[in-house]
C-alpha cells in the first residue's frame, strides 16, 4: 500500500469535511476524532482519544476541545453524511454496484436513565428488553460490501413529552416524536434527493408491516422485499395482476401455494437453506391513489413470499416483494436474505468504529458522535473497496495494527496510516463471508 497516496486521499477527505463545519477551526480536531474512532483504542471515549493526540500536560485541553465539539458546536450533520456516503460509493468497481438498500435498527446499551433517548425498550442487540437507545439505520449495500449512510435516533415518547428532559438534552423543538418506520421513510426519502445509486429497499417486519412505510417507497419509485405479519390483508392476483377471490390474509395463502427447498449461501458449518412458497397478491390499500385512479379501481399485483422452516416447530415468516413478476424464485429469496450482512455492519461499527461509546448525554452530541463515525466507515469503506476491488482472487483475512505511542496533537500521520489500516484489515475480514448466490437443489 502507497502510504503517501493513502495520506493524500486522507488529507483531500478531512479538508473537504472541514469546509463543511462552519469553522476553520474544527477541522483539526474532526481530523483527531475521526482518527480516534479508527484506532485500536478499546474504549474510543473523548478522554481517550484526547490521549492519543496530547501530551500528558495537554490532555486536559485536548479533551475539552474535542468534547466542546461533539457535544456543543452547532455544525449541521446532514451535510458531512450526505458527502461521506457520494465519497465512498464513488471508489466503488463498476463490477461491484449498490444493489440493497438496508432498514434496519440496532440498541446502545446503558446503565444509566439521563443518556437522550434511552429507556426500557426491546433491542435486538441483546435480543430482549434492555435498558438502550434505539437507532434507526439506512444503508447501501452491494454483492461485497455495506455502506450506512444515515442514522436516526428513536425518540420515545417519554421523552418528546417531557419538557424537562427535552431541556437538558438539548433536544430541538423542531424534534417531535416519529414511530421507527416514519424514521426510516424519512431517511430513504432524503436519500433520494441525493445522488446515490437506487437499490432494491430491505426491512425486517417492524417497517415491512407498516402500510405508510411502504407506501413511502412506492412514492420513491423504490422496489422493496419487506417482512410483513401473516394477518396482512391481500387478495390472490390472476394473471393480469387484478385481484379475484375474496379477501384472505398471508397466513391462509400460505396453506395453499407450493413450496420448494432453496439454499441461499453456505454457512460456517453447514448450507442455509429453507421451504419457500410464491403466490401473486394485491395487498389491501398498499398503493396511494388519485381520485382517477380510484375511480378505475386501481391496484398492483406484489409476490407474497413464504418461508416455512424444515423444523416444525418454526412459525412460517411472510415477506412482500416488487420484483418483476418473471423473477426466478431463487433469485427472491437471494435477494430477500441479503438484510442478515446488517449485523456484520453494526458489529463493525460498534467493534472498530465505537459506534456506541459515546458518553454523552445530549441530542447533538449523540448525532455528532454518530456522523464522525460514518465519515470514519465511508473513509475505511472506500479505502478497502481499492484495496481488495470484486475483481480480486481473493481476501486477506483481517490483522490488527497496534496504536502507537502518542504524539502531540497536530501530529496525525503516524496515527493515519495505522488507524485506517487497522481498521480497513477490520472490514475486508466480512469479504469472503457474504452470499453470492441461491440455488435450488437440482
């Protein structure tokens, strides 16, 4: 790797980041924060990034001034996520596009009832009700890699309603409380704005179920494959795509379609590989209509997937997808399964990225924290697809590059070349574990 390069690319990035945040002034110490979350640190608080960039009479101020511009300076995170996101697709092959893009949630487990947000509430990060924030995710994603652009955090009620505790988390009073899915509309209409490649939108059943969510992606132009409950409203479609028959639920379809084995990648110990069923519905008032389109009484046809495990004692799962009606059903499911590589990219951001290590306690700060770390991922993100492009035999497996000793706080090139490798051999670790393709048994 040409470190100098790696440097220049490094420099051309933070400065760019900087005419972004209002001030001169905190481009250097974005620069050490954004270090910071890529190194080997275990714990990459403010107090210990400042470590790494002050020396030991200095720490204190280096603290502050790091602390003083996560939590309180007023630069507008919109902006740095929108660039970071163009910055990093743009390093991507042509041989390996954005396909997917990604819905989903992750919790911030804390001790503590002052931290924004944060109450008892299920997370699957822990798989249960734990006391956690709650942050909403959008990614891309392509056949290699993932990519999260945006996040939101889930505000509960107890919060928006309280005065008090809007206050002293310094939430704005433009913030009003949003369900989950009307974060993550709003996240995917935003995206649209931008210029980032389409991709097929995937959900699990928290956002799939909910009727103005998809509603919003139809609006988008958006394909989708979403979870939906069985008790969905749909009617069977004929082959014109109009409905016929009486109104049923998923569930009772289910009952009454075909099913077939269909492997979608191979596990650590074994292939995965389950029962799926296809059925053409239309879904009960899924489509915005104008008054003309009522009149004609317009609608459109969707695959119902079913997923029935081999072991019986699994409940079936439902899924609705857009794709065109001639698509291969293993194609379906293929790219149904592709919301699992979400984990993976939680895993990263929290493992290499400290994603949930912030301290904090305020709304800014929370939304500075978490901008900081999706400029670090789209850096390392475009970094790693030079590195190891689709076009490559292979992958090298992950290696951990040891901080070294501190230096003084306008020093950065040292800590560039090794945090970003780091955390760059972190990433390209995921390559060879992600699906290529679904098949049926022959």
């Amino acid at each position: 790797m040409d470190a100098e390069l790696h440097r220049t690319r490094f420099d051309s990035f933070v400065s760019h980041a900087g005419s972004l945040l209002g001030y001169r002034t905190r481009t250097p110490v974005f620069a050490s924060y954004l270090l910071g979350l890529m190194s080997a640190l275990p714990r990459k608080t403010a107090e210990g990034i400042a470590t790494l960039f002050a020396e030991l009479a200095d720490v204190d101020a280096t603290y502050q001034r790091i602390q003083q511009f996560i939590a309180d300076s007023p630069w507008k995170d919109e902006p740095l996520r929108e660039m970071a996101a163009q910055y990093a697709v743009s390093s991507l092959s042509p041989a390996d596009p954005v396909r997917y893009w990604i819905v989903d949630d992750t919790g911030f487990i804390k001790k503590g009832d002052h931290s924004v947000g944060v109450q008892r509430q299920y997370t699957g990060t822990t798989g249960k009700l734990d006391n956690c924030q709650l942050g909403v995710s959008l990614s891309l994603a392509t056949k290699q890699r993932q990519l999260p652009i945006d996040f939101r955090l889930y505000l509960p009620v107890g919060w928006t309603s309280d005065q008090e505790r809007r206050k002293e988390a310094k939430i704005p009073d433009s913030v009003v409380f949003k369900t989950k899915p009307e974060l993550a509309a709003e996240m995917v209409t935003l995206a649209t704005k931008q210029p980032l490649p389409r991709g097929i939108v995937l959900a699990d059943c928290a956002y799939g179920n909910n009727q103005s969510f998809r509603r919003a992606l139809t609006r988008a132009e958006l394909d989708y494959s979403v979870d939906i409950q069985g008790s969905t409203a749909m009617w069977r479609a004929d082959a014109g795509g109009r409905r016929r028959g009486r109104r049923t639920t998923a569930e009772a379809i289910s009952w009454r379609i075909k099913y077939e084995r269909v492997t979608w990648t191979e596990g650590t110990k074994r292939q995965l590989s389950s029962r799926f069923g296809f059925a053409r519905v239309v879904v009960r008032n899924d489509v915005d209509k104008t008054p003309k389109e009522r009149a004609r009484r317009a609608v459109r046809s969707v695959w119902l997937g079913v997923e029935w495990p081999f072991d019986e004692a699994e409940n079936p799962s439902y899924f609705l997808s857009t794709l065109p009606s001639d698509t291969d059903p293993s194609d379906l499911v293929l790219t149904h399964k592709q919301r699992w590589r979400t984990e993976r990219m939680y895993q990263d951001m929290k493992g290499a990225l400290g994603l949930d290590h912030f301290e904090g306690r305020s709304y800014p700060g929370w939304n500075h924290h978490v901008t900081v770390a999706l400029a670090a991922y789209a850096f390392a993100f475009a970094e790693q697809a030079r590195l190891f492009p689709p076009e490559a035999p292979g992958t090298q497996r992950g290696r951990t590059i040891c901080r070294p000793a501190s230096e003084a706080f306008p020093g950065l090139d040292t800590h560039c070349c090794s945090a970003l490798l780091w955390c760059t051999a972190r990433m390209a670790s995921t390559l060879s574990l992600l699906p290529q393709k679904a098949r049926k048994p022959k």
